[in-house]
C-alpha cells in the first residue's frame, strides 16, 4: 500500500512517520518547503520525544517529503492532516481542509480506488463537504472511484508515539466496504502488533511501552467518527474542569484535593487520568474543539451546558491562581514574579496557546515585573507574544532573582532538581505557588519556602527568614 500525508505538521508527521516505520511507503506533501527540507535532511519540523530518530531512520527508505502534490497519484491512501484552527467566530476554520480535497480532487488516479481519510479534527459533516469537493474537481463517481473515510487522531503532544503504536483504540468511520477493508489492512500492524517483536530490533519505540492490553478498532460511520472526537476532547476538558473546581472547594474547606482525587480515581468508572489539578488546560486542541462543539450546540438550538460551564471554570482557574498570588501578596505593582513553565504542558515546545498567555497579561495589568523560563518553548511563547514585557532566563534558577514570588505552570520534570536552595538565596520572598501540585512541599518548606499548592488543604504560614 502507498500512502500519503497532506501537512507535515504535529499529526501529519507523527502518523506518516508511524506508517513508515511499519512498513507502508509513506509521503508527506506540504506546502512549506523549510519544513520538506528538515524531513528530507532526517531533522523533525516538530518537536516530539523520539521522532527525530525514527525520521532518520525511515528516510529515503519508507519515508518521503515533498511539496509536490503529484505524488497523490500513486495513493492508494490519501490522508488529510492540516489544521482546522479557531475562526474568529469561535468555529473551526476548513479552508486548509477545503484545500487538500481540491488538490486531491485534481490529482488523484482515476483508474483505482482511492480512499481518502480525514483525520483534522473537523465539524461533523465535514466528510460529506470532503467528497462533494473531490468529486466535482476530479469528475469521479464518490463511492465508486473514491471513498472518504473519517479517522480522527487521539495524539498528544509529548507522548504521540506511544499513543500511535499502542492505542487505546483507532476509531474509523465510513460507509463505505471496500474503504472499510483497506482501513482495516492499513491498521493491522497495530492492532496485532504483528511485528512489532521483530521491528522493535531496529525501532527502539516499538517495544518501549509494550502492554497486554490491544488495542480496540472500532468501526462506524462518518458522522459518529467525526463526534466523538469532539466528544472525546469535550469530556476530558469537563473532567478537568471539575477536579479543578473540585480543588477550589477543597481548599476552602482545608482538604487536600490530590488524596480526594485519588480516592475517586480508584473507582473504574471515574479513572484515575485527566484529574491533575492545574492553572486550567490550554493547547491546541482542548479550546478549539470545545469552542467549536460548543457552537455547533448553540447552532442546532441544543446549546451543551455543561459544556459551557468546564469553558468558564477553565478562566475561573486562570484567575484563580492569580488571586492566589495577591491574596499573599497584596498589591503586585513592582513586585516580581518567577515562572517556571511556558508550554501548555510538559514536554512539548507548543507554546501558541498556554496558561501562561493568559495569566502572565493579567499580572502584567496588576504591575507585576515577570521573569520566565521554559526548558523546550521559550522561544516559540515569545514569537507568539512579542508584545509582553518580561524577562525571558537562561536557566529556571534565574527566575528567582529578587522575586516575590515563584509561579510555577508547568510540570517540567527537570524543575524537580532546580538548586532551590540557590534560589531561596537570590529571592525577595521565600513564596512559591506550584499551580501543578508538583514539586516536594516538605523539602521546599524544609528549605524555609512558603509552599502552596492548588486545593491541597491550609496552606503554610509564612517562613521567618
Ligand atoms: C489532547 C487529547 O488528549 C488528544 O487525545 C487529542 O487528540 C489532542 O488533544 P493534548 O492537547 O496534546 O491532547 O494534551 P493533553 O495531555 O490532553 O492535555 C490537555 C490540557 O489539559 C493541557 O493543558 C494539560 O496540562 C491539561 N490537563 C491534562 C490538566 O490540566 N489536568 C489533567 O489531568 C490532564
């Protein structure tokens, strides 16, 4: 089988490179020549734990780059991976989407059976907009010449390779039967994991995170494929939403959140993922698909209330940590603040959409200096946010530098084994709020640092210093 991938980017990349790597010529196509390039010369346009390696291993080989959309001719697989980024109206913007299928529409073989699958997180429905571009631009009979198939991606950034080979499930959507069967050829190896005993020689991720547990395929239609993408995101950023909102509460009533949580997590029908309390979710996925549902809800007069209310706690946590700050604090004007943690969450350098855009502009606006540092997305934050006045550290310990206080938002493994005790030394106020419940209270309150932490019962009084 031949594939090809429409955009290079997170999932393009990261579902191309799988192919490849389990045995299926694979070509990624996209417009950005700098991003062709890297892929062609073994270096990754994105920033993923493990792909770079495996890039340079299947290169020229399973593997191929391009910019040229004729390569489609030769798919037997044609899938669209660009992205559907917030409109400014809250929806999701199709344009790039609308784009692939016409290139499809344009280059596609009309003498086999092509199937085309979606895998942007796109509206439901989108599949049908898909086929009725491809059909009038190539003058091909949908269903006969053509199939399109939903497929969406459950990736997440910084553990994207373990999600592609060791899924909980691939969930694949069509109505049509010969579609269905290549679908369910194309995704053999990984639900079989035929050979991955043999692969994982010269794959080192292969056997990495090897489990018992295989993975489920689950075949439906388009419009339920398309749905529970959006249903998915949706739940978790609601799951989220109430352990954080939950976490508040616990504080108020001198709880630790982190033991509730546990305790709730143990029964197999709550799980005990998705309930880190944090300073809210970010990234590129959460606000968009729950801003789109959200809209789609309010367009079919069946507006998910719910819904709307995990959007609104999400800027309730934002601010909440902040007011943590001045309720210890008092007035921010010339005070400063160290943060620790730029990205949405650890191990990605996605910086587009973090906590930290939207609680570092309201500090700023109650006269806080800020100093930050982030191991991976420093400079990605400030290309995004050239605008803020803040002073972007060499290491994590530079934060501390006559700080009032330190901020952290992401769980960076390495902040763990900052040298806190230099810090403790070059501060202002020995104040520390871990808005990921991260860090060792008891060492850092045996440093002589005044710890909070987000709903993990009373706080610690202040240190005398
Ligand atoms: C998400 C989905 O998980 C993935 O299946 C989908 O395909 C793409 O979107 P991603 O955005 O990479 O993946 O990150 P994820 O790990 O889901 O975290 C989303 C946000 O929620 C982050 O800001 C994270 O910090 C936050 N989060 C996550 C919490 O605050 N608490 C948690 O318990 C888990």
């Amino acid at each position: 089988m031949n594939v090809v991938c429409i955009g290079g980017g997170y999932v393009g990349c990261v579902t191309a490179v799988s192919f490849a790597v389990l045995g299926t010529k694979t070509t990624i196509v996209d417009i950005n020549e700098e991003k062709i390039n890297l892929l062609n010369s073994g270096k990754a346009p994105i920033y993923e734990p493990g792909i770079e390696q495996l890039i340079k291993q299947t290169i020229g080989n399973m593997l191929f780059a391009t910019t040229e959309y004729d390569c489609i001719k030769e798919a037997d697989i044609i899938f669209i991976c660009v992205e559907t980024p917030t409109a400014s109206d809250g929806s999701a913007d199709l344009s790039r989407v609308k784009k692939a299928a016409f290139e499809i529409g344009r280059n596609i073989n009309k003498t086999k059976f092509t199937v085309i699958v979606n895998k942007s997180t796109v509206p439901v429905g989108t599949g049908d907009v898909v086929f009725a571009i491809i059909a009038e631009a190539s003058g091909l009979k949908p269903d006969k010449d053509f199939a399109v198939v939903s497929n969406p991606e459950f990736l997440r950034e910084g553990s994207a390779l373990r999600d592609v080979f060791f899924p909980d499930r691939i969930v694949v959507g069509t109505n049509n039967q010969i579609a269905e069967e290549i679908m369910k050829k194309l995704y053999e190896p990984i639900v079989t994991r035929k050979n991955y005993s043999q692969l994982s020689a010269q794959y080192f991720y292969l056997k990495q995170y090897a489990s018992d547990k295989y993975p489920i395929y689950f075949s439906t239609d388009v419009k339920t494929a398309e749905m529970i993408k959006y249903t998915a995101n949706a739940f978790l950023a609601v799951k989220v939403s109430f352990i954080n909102e939950i976490a508040m509460l616990c504080e108020k009533l001198g709880i630790n959140v982190l033991e509730v949580a546990k305790g709730i997590g143990l029964d197999s029908r709550i799980g005990e993922k998705f309930l880190e309390v944090s300073p809210g979710w970010q990234g590129t996925c959460f606000p968009k698909d729950t801003s789109e549902l959200y809209l789609t809800s309010k367009r079919y007069n069946q507006e998910l209330t719910i819904l709307k209310a995990a959007i609104d706690a999400n800027w309730a946590m934002h601010r909440y940590v902040v007011e943590k700050i001045v309720n210890f604090l008092g007035c921010l004007n010339g005070k400063t603040i160290g943060i620790l943690g730029l990205t949405f969450k650890p191990d990605t350098d996605d910086a587009r959409r973090t906590q930290a855009q939207f609680i570092i502009p309201h500090l700023l606006s109650l006269g806080a200096r800020i100093r930050v540092f982030d191991p991976q997305g420093m400079e990605m934050f400030k290309r995004f946010n050239p605008h803020l006045d803040i002073v972007y550290c060499n290491k994590g310990e530079d934060v501390a530098y006559m700080a009032d206080c330190i901020l952290l938002l992401t769980h960076w493994q390495e902040f763990k084994s900052l040298n806190w005790r230099e810090m403790y030394r070059i501060l202002k106020t020995p104040y520390i709020l871990d808005a990921r419940n991260f860090l060792s209270r008891s060492e850092l309150e045996e440093a002589g640092f005044y710890y909070h932490g987000l709903g993990v019962g009373k706080n610690s009084g202040r240190p005398g210093r």
